[in-house]
C-alpha cells in the first residue's frame, strides 16, 4: 500500500473489502486483530472504521495488491500514449505519401480527423445513454488484464474500482478521460508527422470533384480555415483554390498555404478538443472522487461498526457528560394512538429483537443503530402512531444521553410506552443504571420490564 493512501484509495479498499465479503467475516486471528486495533483508535465510527479497513487490507493483500496496481498502472498508462503517439505519426506519414504524388486535400484531412470525429459525436451522444454497469464490456475486459498481470487481488480492486465508479456516476469521466488521452496523444503524433512531412519533403496539393462546384470547395475551405486563421495559420485564397482544383498548385506560396491550413485543421479541430475534453474529464473525476467518503452506515460494515464504536459515537453523542447529569424528559404519549402495536430496538449489542409470536398483532420495527435509521423512525413512528410501543434496550451497553433522549423522544410517538432491558439479568450493575436514568426522563418503575415474556404481553394486549 502507498504510504499515505489518499482518501479515493482508502474508499476504493473499503469498497473493495464490501465486495468481496470480508467485511462481514468474522473471526479468526487477524479479522480479531484488525477489531482490537480498530478499538483502540480515538475518534469516532468513521475514524475506527478507517483504522480497521487498513488494517484488514494489509493483512489479507489487499494493500499490496493496490501498489502493484498502482505501480502497474504509471507504467501502462505513458505506454499507451507513447504507442497512441507513433501510430499518429506513422499515419500522417501514410496518409501524405512521399511526395512523388499530389496530396488531395478533402481525401487527406478526411483521413487523418473522420475517425476521430465519429468517435467523438458517439461519445457526446453516449451523454443520452445510461452508462453500462461497472463499464460494460471495457470494465470486464480491465478486470481481465488485472487478473493476468496482477492476480486476483488486482482483478478484485478493478471490479470494486468500477463498482464504485458506476454508483457514483463517474464511470462515463473516468473512460473519458482515457480515451480522450489516447486520441489527444494519437492526434498530437498526427500533428507531428505533418510537421516533419512537410519541412523534408515538397507536396504539391489538389482538389477533386466531379458533381460538386468550385464554389463549395472554395466555402469549406474558408469555413474550416476560420478558426486556425485566428491563431495564425495560413488559409488558402481563392486563386490557390482555384488553381488547386485544375491540377497540383507547384508555386511556394500555395503549397506553404494549404500545408499551414493542413496543419491548423488538425490542431484546433482535432488536438485541441481533446486535450480540453481530457481536462475537463479528469477535473469531474477528481472533485467526484474527492466527494467519496467512508461509510459506516453502510449495511455490509453494520457488524463491523457494531463492534468497534460504542453507541454514543453512532447516535451522534459528542459532548463530554455535566457533573450532574441532565437527563431528557419522557414526552406525554400520543392521545391517540390506534396503529398496531410496535416492537424497536435502541442500539441492541446483538442486534436483534426478541421474537414475536406468528400469530401476534404486532410487528417489529427493526433497530435504530445510527442517524439514518433514528430519522426514519421518528417519522414513520410519527405517521403510525402505534397504541403500544415497546422499546428494547441493552442492559450490556451503558447508558448514555443519547439513548436516552432517544427512547424519551419515541415515547411522545404512541398511545402507550414500555422498556425492555435485554438481558437484564446478566448485567445488573448497567440495568440498574438504566432503570435511574429511565426514571430520571419520567418512566415509572412499573413501565421498565427486564423479562421478555412480560414485556411481549403487555405489548400483544396491554395492561390486562
């Protein structure tokens, strides 16, 4: 791995360890490590995930497999463009001969810029297509290279590379930026061996037709030479039109006129578009990746989170606790609550709600274990207005104002609200913690349960 990997790398990993299921293996003695070194990392849930992300990279290859990418890619990359380079050339060189020849002028320029130009309409064209998944045939044809020069672990990185390119819209800037490389590189070859051509040998230069008038060639000529006469090329005048449609314009100053007009065709029509459109490519490609950022919220890291940052971190809790601590207050119970009883979870060290029986009228929820999933249960809540709510806590995990201040806050959301400490009995001390912070935000003892069976019946049929 880079010594200091930059942020687009460390989300590529992270990507990369979410496909390929490592992120939910669990267990064993590196997996281990990479928890316990994780855990002791300050900072919050993005922070440790980070931590644990690099760790579990270096240990299972990932990290090295990304340099040798890496490595691979600053030698390909400059091959390509330098092979892109003499092909430009040694078609410039065939297009114009060696000189025993006329050079006619429509056929030459057709030659060197139509291929380039259709490719370039398909490509602005593509913008009202949807982008193929994960690049398309291109993308599995780069995760096959890397598989051959690299080895799986390569081939995996390309795969979450392009995964990760699709889902954010950066796979079109991304294979833009590519081929518009490689044809700014090929033309910028074109360019050259033009140069070359014409300071070494003497071309004489036509014109041919046969249904088309003197005229309009006289029009495309000053139409395209517009733009190259404004950064000093040379456009051929009428006369030299003229004369170049009867036979080979022999005289220096027409020649000097049609290969400086030659030469700026190429350059504003064909260089200069894609060098731009490369630029503008990569600046998208760069400001989306710089947007990237590690998820913790993520489904595939939800066991990894878990277990490396406490609750308080995933709910938001940042401040330090007062002296005296200002417990939030249980809000009046929604008046009238008629929706279904509703079983939720507040941050659960298993994550799991006990299970309700088939035939019961309520449902569960689920468990609310970050901001995402506290918004939408406060509204969903909010829209049900369940008759009864029960909200199932960890007595293994300590309380803090956040989770209180969240159980009070569901409370104002149904008819009627109870707490049920999971797994009361086996952590005493916290349950009791819980039970004076419980009270403290307006719970009666009563309304606290520490067994399931109880707490599910009163949420099946109430107080009986």
């Amino acid at each position: 791995m880079p010594a200091n990997p930059t942020p687009f790398e460390e989300v590529w990993l992270a990507e990369t360890l979410a496909l390929s299921g490592l992120a939910r293996a669990q267990g064993g003695r590196d997996a281990e490590a990479a928890i316990a070194h994780a855990q002791a990392v300050p900072g919050d849930a993005r922070q440790r995930l980070r931590a644990w992300m690099l760790r579990r990279a270096q240990d299972t290859g990932l990290a090295d497999a990304l340099a040798r990418m890496q490595a691979l890619r600053r030698v390909l990359l400059p091959g390509v463009v330098l092979l892109c380079a003499i092909t430009g050339f040694g078609g410039a060189l065939a297009v114009l001969g060696d000189g025993s020849r006329a050079v006619n002028v429509v056929w030459a320029l057709g030659g060197l810029l139509g291929v380039h130009g259709f490719s370039l309409l398909l490509w602005v064209a593509g913008f009202w297509l949807p982008a193929p998944p994960s690049g398309g045939l291109r993308g599995r044809g780069w995760q096959w290279l890397m598989a051959c020069v690299a080895g799986h672990d390569a081939a995996e990185l390309a795969g979450a590379q392009l995964a990760l390119h699709a889902r954010h819209g950066l796979t079109r800037w991304a294979l833009g930026a590519l081929v518009h490389l490689a044809w700014a590189a090929l033309l910028l070859g074109v360019l050259a061996g033009l140069l070359m051509s014409f300071s070494v040998r003497r071309y004489g230069f036509v014109w041919e037709t046969t249904v088309l008038p003197g005229a309009v060639m006289e029009r495309l000529v000053d139409v395209l030479g517009a733009l190259p006469a404004l950064l000093g090329f040379a456009v051929p005048d009428a006369s030299v039109i003229g004369r170049s449609g009867l036979g080979m314009v022999a005289d220096e100053a027409g020649r000097q006129a049609w290969a400086g007009w030659m030469l700026g065709c190429v350059l504003v029509y064909g260089v200069l578009p894609r060098v731009l459109l490369w630029l503008f490519c990569v600046l998208r490609l760069r400001l989306g990746r710089q947007r990237l950022r590690l998820d913790p919220l993520r489904a595939e890291f939800a066991g990894i989170v878990a277990r490396i940052a406490p609750p308080s971190e995933r709910l938001g809790v940042r401040d330090a606790a007062p002296a005296e601590l200002d417990f939030p207050r249980r809000a009046a119970a929604h008046a009238h609550g008629r929706g279904a009883p509703l079983l939720l979870g507040v941050e659960l060290a298993e994550q799991r709600l006990p299970r309700l029986p088939a035939a019961s009228p309520a449902r569960a929820w689920g468990v609310i274990d970050g901001r995402e999933a506290r918004r939408q249960a406060l509204a969903e809540l909010e829209a049900l207005a369940p008759v009864r709510l029960l909200v199932v806590c960890s007595a293994a995990l300590s309380p803090d104002r956040g989770s209180l201040g969240l159980v009070a806050e569901l409370s104002r959301l149904a008819g009627e609200v109870r707490v049920l400490l999971d797994a009361a009995g086996e952590h005493a001390e916290r349950a009791a913690h819980w039970r004076t912070g419980l009270c403290e935000a307006g719970f009666e003892a009563g309304q606290i349960f520490a067994g399931a069976d109880a707490a599910l019946g009163w949420l099946e049929h109430g107080d009986v």
